[in-house]
C-alpha cells in the first residue's frame, strides 16, 4: 500500500528543539522513522501494557519509558522502536487516539531515539507540558508543577 504520510508538515507537529540538523533533515528523518512517540499516558501504566497495546500494529524492538529525572519513574510517555516502517505507519494511524488507562493516548511520528531522550525536559524533573498545566489530573501527578507550587 502507498504510504499515506508524503508531506512532512502534515506528519508530525512537534518539531524538537534539541535537533541538531537543518529541518529538511528532521523532516527526512520522520519521514524514514520506524520509532513512534507516545504522549498522554498514565504515570501509572507499565511497559507491559504498552506492549500489549503497540505489538497490535507490528512486532516491537524495544520500549523505552519516559522518566522522571529526579524520581527514575514514569512521567507519562514513551518511545516505540518497531522494525518496519509500515508497521510504524499502522501504529499512528491506528493506535493514536485509542485509550489505554483510560486515557486517549497520542502517537507521534519520532526522529529517532538516542540515549538522554528518556528523560523528562521539565524544571521538576517531569515533561514540560506538566509544569504548566493548570487542570487536576490524577494520572499524571495531580495538578502542573508550577501551580503546585503556588
Ligand atoms: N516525537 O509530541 C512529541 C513530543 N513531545 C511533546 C515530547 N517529546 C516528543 N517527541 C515527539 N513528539 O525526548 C519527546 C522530547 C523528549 C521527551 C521529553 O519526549 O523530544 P518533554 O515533553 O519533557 O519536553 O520531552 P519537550 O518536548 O522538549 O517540551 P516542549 O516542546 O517545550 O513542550 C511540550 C509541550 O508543553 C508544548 O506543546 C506545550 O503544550 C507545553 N508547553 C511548553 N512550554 C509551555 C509554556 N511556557 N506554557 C504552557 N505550556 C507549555
């Protein structure tokens, strides 16, 4: 089947900021991914569920959970390395928007991991969009890091 994910700007609209290369390069890099993002999920759901869930849309070569850096436990994402780019493709087109935990989960198209791409980016330790939300949310540590701190 024709891949259905030509136009790079209509892939993915997160561009990340710690990219070294021009966009044309991170662009030609989603493009070729066989790596996904998963965003929204439960701090309380384990790699074995994920598992479960992702080898739906093709057989897994490795999970990697996304830590909190201060506490080493989940803060709420992952990285899915698939061995095919077609099974990659499924798994955005199919998977992204299901629930798992009770949570819509996103699956997002990803350059590519490297080692230190684990860790959550946020002053507290966890993601980014934790430090700011302002909404109370049990799944993810309860209300954002900063109105916590208020
Ligand atoms: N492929 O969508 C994604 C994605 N995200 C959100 C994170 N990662 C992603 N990868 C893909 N697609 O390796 C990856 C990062 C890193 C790891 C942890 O997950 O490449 P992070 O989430 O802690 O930090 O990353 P990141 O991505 O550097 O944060 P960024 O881009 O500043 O912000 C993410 C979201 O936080 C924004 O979209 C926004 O919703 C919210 N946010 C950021 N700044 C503010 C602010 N000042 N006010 C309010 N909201 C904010």
């Amino acid at each position: 089947m024709a891949s259905l994910f030509k136009d790079p700007s209509k892939i993915s609209v997160y561009r990340d900021r710690r990219f070294s290369g021009t966009q044309e390069e991170f662009d030609d890099a989603l493009q070729a991914s066989t790596t996904v993002y998963v965003g929204n999920m439960s701090f309380y759901t384990t790699e074995e569920q994920v598992y479960e869930l992702f080898s739906r849309a093709g057989e897994i070569k490795k999970i990697i959970m996304g830590l909190d850096k201060n506490t080493k436990t989940p803060c709420g994402f992952c990285f899915i390395l698939y061995y095919s780019r077609e099974d990659t493709e499924d798994s955005v087109k199919y998977i992204s928007g299901t629930i798992l935990d009770d949570r819509p989960i996103r699956v997002d198209f990803d350059w590519g991991f490297q080692e230190g791409r684990q860790w959550g980016r946020g002053k507290s330790g966890g993601q980014v969009r934790d430090e700011y939300r302002t909404d109370y949310d049990p799944g993810r540590g309860g209300y954002g890091k900063l109105v916590q701190k208020e």
